[in-house]
C-alpha cells in the first residue's frame, strides 16, 4: 500500500509503530504535490522548511511518549482565511497580500497540539465568496477527478488537496455549504459542525453568524478523530460554547436500526439533476436496508432559503471586510490623493468583482429605508426556517439529501452567471442558516465520472447521529477510491 493511500488515522498508527516516520510521510505529500500542482493549483502556499522541521520536533515528541493522539504526525493542510503564526494568510485576495499573522487559529493550535504538520495554506474562493474556488486571485483550482471541472467552493483548495493525495487531510470553511459542496465534488468526506461547537478566533470572517470551521478528508473515522481535536471551547470567541459530548469517535457504530431517516421531497425539485437524484436515493436505500426507518417528507420554505441566506451573508461581510482599507495591513494602492481616495483606490483594486457584488448588496440591504424590507425580513425568515427543522427533527434523527443538485460544474460555467451559482447552494445554506451540523461524502459517480455527494444533517449538538449514519453507510459502500493519475 503506497504510503499517500493511508487515511489520517491508519497513518499515525503507522507512525507511531516505527512502520513509517513523520519526515518520511512529508516528504512523500511534497514529492506528490510537486508531480500534481501545476495541474491542480490547490495551494497558495507552501512552506517546506517549516514542515520538515515541525517533523523533526513531531517525531521526538512521539518517540518520547509526549504525544500519543490519533493524527500524531499527520500532515494537514489549512485554507488560507484561517490563520497560521508566520505563514501567509490572504483569504486569495490582493488586498490580504503579503499579511503575515502573528498568532495562529484556534483550530490550527489544537491540531499541532495532537502532532499535525502543517504543509501549506490551500486555495479558496476570495474570502470564501463563490462556489467554484474559480474567484481566488491565485487563479481557478482544478477538480482531480476532471480538470475542466470546478473543485466546488469556497474551500476547493482543501477539498481538491485531500482528493489528489496532496495531503492527509485540510481544514475548511462553511459559511453555506463550502466545506460539503466542494467535498461532495471532490468525492471525499466534509463535515460542518453545529455554530459554536469549533472556536473561530483566527477564522477571517465573511458572515459572522454562519462561518464555522471542520475538516475534509479521506473518510468518516478521519472526520470524527478530526472534529474531536479540533472541538474546544474557547474564551476568545465569544459564540464558542462548552460542550460535554465531543467524543465523536464514540459514534462510529455500523448500526443504524431503528434510525429515524427524513427525505425531504423539496430537496429534489426542479434543477435536481436525474443522476444524482437516483444516486441519493439508491444510498437511502441502503441505510433501509441495515435497519433505518426511511420516509420523505416536506420541509417548508426552502425557496426562500437562497434570498435568505445572501441577504444575511452579504449584509455581514459588509461589515466584516470594511476593516479592509490599506491603513494597517495588506495591500494599498500606489498613486492616491488623500485619505479618502486611498480608501477608495485601494479597495476598488484590492478586493475582486464577487467580493465588491456582496459588499454592494450588503450595504444596499443594511442602508436606511431598506433595512426592514430586507435585512430584518431575511431575519424573520431565518427563524422561520430553524422552526422548519426543528419541527423536522421531532420526527426523525437524521435528514438526508444531495449535497448539490448537479455533479461539478465545467469552468466558467458558473461565472457567467452569478444567480446560477447562487442557486446551486439550494441543498446546503439552510443548515447554516439553522447553526446545524452537516456532513457530506460521495455516493457514486455521474455517467461522465464526476462524483456525487450524500448529505446528512443532524439537529443542533447532535453530531454522533450523522456521524452515525455516514459511517455504517461508509461501510456498506467501501471505499471510494480515485485511480492513480
């Protein structure tokens, strides 16, 4: 078995038996990364001489019994609006250029607390707004399974490096849907945890009341290890909660009788396409037929769920991202005329055409005399929407759906259209509207080879159930793998 086919966790095994050393297992995710990258493009940096000696340290620490966890040795990867201590962290746009953090994410602490070796900062849609990762600065990441295809976004970069074997596993965001979409694209495991449950001290915010933080990666068992290290309450984040129950490798159980399963008709309508619908479906079936109690249902207001959501998130990174003005950090514009024209100079060049979209509809939607006919609505109808489920989940334990109505797009396709690409959020913003956790894995292929995504959403807190569900249909399925390019 070639060293770059271990998941997370078989390879730390690995590691600490002697069977493989952690300088060994980074220079293999170097060698590969190398061979795929011109290709692909899933990195906007990589920072090999702080890897190699993080791997020295590592391995000591190992050796000397200091560190003993799941991912000990493991090297990851992290999306570049998630803050690493000395290395580069833009969120893909040129006004973040050159910005050097100077303390680490939350989230990226906890992990090199447990051994990770962190191999570079991946590609992302810019400040994580589009589904493609076709808006960085960097350029367009490439889908490994097609490369006329997206990755999906905002987090392609991670989701692409895990599929492409360019790392273990990445760190993602998921303001709606942009760590499960690009996951369900890439055909690899992403979870979004429930709002609260992962600190975002060190995550660049675009929508404050929707962001969270989790993992992509090979399979189910490297995504409960994963959010389990990653899972602490933390004081300097003020929404971060304390949680007794984050053991999530304790839901790893291949049974699922008695299970509770809703399909909910509307995440099958118009724009569905026929092949993933019938991939979803026939996965649905398998968890009825290890013993789960599967029906459809009808879950209310999902076509309001889209002008919801942009409404909310546009309102918040427009907020968010005024911080951006060339004063403190990052890129300012050269030739300017007092304060006021740098401040304008430097955003209009700095910030791309996406990102200025959203800032202009936030600052539409929050502006006097339309703040109630949009902003408060689309608030109305979030609370609306998180009644929609939890009327839901007094049924039923788990929901299941696509993670997309369409396998990857090609492209371009999506750019040409914003709306289109808006649209083809449908199956996933609900969840962050309602702070729900969320997982995505893959679930066949489309007749063109591009795999499709199975998405199980839990109520609030209740992580194990869809951790649950995805494991024993993970072991009904076996293994998805990608044949070597």
């Amino acid at each position: 078995m070639d060293i770059l086919d271990y998941t997370a966790v078989e390879l730390s095994d690995k590691i600490k038996k002697k069977e493989v050393s952690v300088k060994e297992t980074v220079m293999a995710v170097f060698d590969r990364i190398d061979k795929m990258e011109s290709e692909l493009n899933c990195y906007v940096e990589l920072d090999r001489c702080r890897a190699l000696e993080s791997a020295q340290k590592v391995q000591e620490k190992i050796d000397n019994g200091e560190i003993t966890g799941e991912l000990a040795g493991v090297p990851v990867a992290i999306k570049d609006n998630i803050c690493t201590k000395g290395i580069p962290t833009t969120c893909s746009s040129k006004i973040l250029k050159n910005f050097v953090p100077t303390f680490s994410a939350q989230a990226v602490i906890n992990l090199e607390n447990a051994g990770a070796v962190i191999i570079g900062k991946t590609n992302m849609d810019e400040f994580a707004m589009g589904s493609t990762t076709e808006t960085s600065c960097y350029g367009a990441t490439k889908n490994p399974w097609n490369t006329e295809h997206v990755p999906g976004g905002s987090s392609g970069g991670s989701a692409a490096a895990v599929a492409a074997k360019e790392c273990y596993y990445a760190l993602g965001s998921d303001t709606g849907g942009s760590i499960r979409q690009p996951a369900g694209y890439c055909g690899v495991v992403g979870m979004k945890p429930t709002y609260s449950t992962v600190s975002r001290y060190g995550l660049i915010a675009y929508g404050s009341s929707l962001d969270q933080i989790g993992p992509l990666c090979k399979d189910v068992t490297d995504c409960a290890t994963i959010l389990e290290v990653i899972s602490t309450h933390d004081p300097k984040d003020s929404t971060s909660v304390k949680r007794e129950d984050t053991d999530f490798t304790s839901a790893l159980i291949d049974d699922v009788k008695g299970m509770k399963i809703g399909i909910p008709k509307d995440y099958f309508g118009e724009g569905t396409d026929k092949e993933v619908k019938e991939a979803v479906l026939r996965a649905a079936e398998v968890l009825k037929e290890k013993g789960a109690v599967v029906e459809e249902f009808d879950l209310s207001l999902v076509e309001y769920a889209i002008p919801a959501y942009y409404t909310i998130a546009a309102a918040e990174a427009s907020s968010n991202l005024e911080r951006f003005d060339g004063i403190k950090y990052g890129y300012r514009t050269e030739e300017y005329e007092g304060l006021h024209n740098m401040y304008k100079k430097t955003r209009s060049e700095g910030f791309g055409a996406e990102v200025k979209r959203r800032i202009m509809l936030g600052s539409f939607v929050l502006s006097s005399g339309y703040y109630d006919a949009y902003y408060l609505k689309a608030l109305k109808v979030k609370a609306l929407i998180k009644k929609a489920f939890d009327d839901a989940f007094s049924k039923y334990d788990v929901i299941l759906g696509p993670v997309a109505p369409t396998p990857a797009p090609k492209l371009g396709e999506s750019l040409v259209d914003p709306i289109k690409m808006y649209q083809g959020d449908i199956d996933t913003i609900s969840v962050n509207l309602a702070g729900l956790p969320g997982i995505s894995l893959p679930c066949g292929f489309s007749s063109n080879g591009l795999p499709i995504g199975l998405q199980l959403i839990g109520d609030c807190f209740k992580e194990k159930n869809i951790i649950r569900a995805a494991y024993a249909y993970e072991q009904a399925r076996g293994k998805f793998v990608k044949e070597d390019r």
